[in-house]
C-alpha cells in the first residue's frame, strides 16, 4: 500500500515523535544508543523512508523559507477528530 492507503486503512499513523540531529554522520556527534546500535549507534533513514512514514515536523521558523511561512497566513482546515489525517472525503 501507498501512504494514503496505509492511512485510510488505518495501518499507519502518527504514533511518536523522534527527534532529528544531523543530516550527516559526524565523528564528534553522541548519541544516547551506543555504538553498537544501528549503523555505529546512528538510526539512518532515506528522503524515501521520510516521504513514506512522516506525518508531522517542527521547525524552529528561521530555518523556513518565507515562502513556506506564508502558507501560515492561510486559514486553516479543521479535521474532525475521527479523521485519519487528511484522509480524501468519502
């Protein structure tokens, strides 16, 4: 299945929260695994893993780009609380 058919069928969906510490391997970098976790103590996923299995980010906004922060302006679509995020209507 596709991500939109996961989350239709409710076979995928937000369920925690991970946090982000590099986009490259450093030497200098610690970690709370260990080394002999993952690839030397780093979990390493792909662009595609993000496309396929993340729903939500957080950004501190001086890292966005003002186009991006001018979709904020927008008013916002209300989802009622049945809805397995953003699913097509029905």
């Amino acid at each position: 299945m596709n991500k939109a058919d996961r989350i239709r069928t409710f076979a995928s969906a937000s369920s925690h929260a991970m946090t982000l510490m590099a986009v490259d391997l450093d030497a200098e970098v610690e970690n709370s695994w260990g080394p002999s976790a993952g690839y030397q103590g780093h979990i390493i996923m792909t662009d595609e893993w993000f496309d396929e299995y993340m729903f939500r980010l957080v950004v501190d906004k001086k890292y966005v780009p003002a186009s991006v922060l001018d979709l904020l302006k927008q008013k916002p679509t209300v989802l009622p609380a049945w809805d397995p995020l953003f699913a097509e209507d029905k």
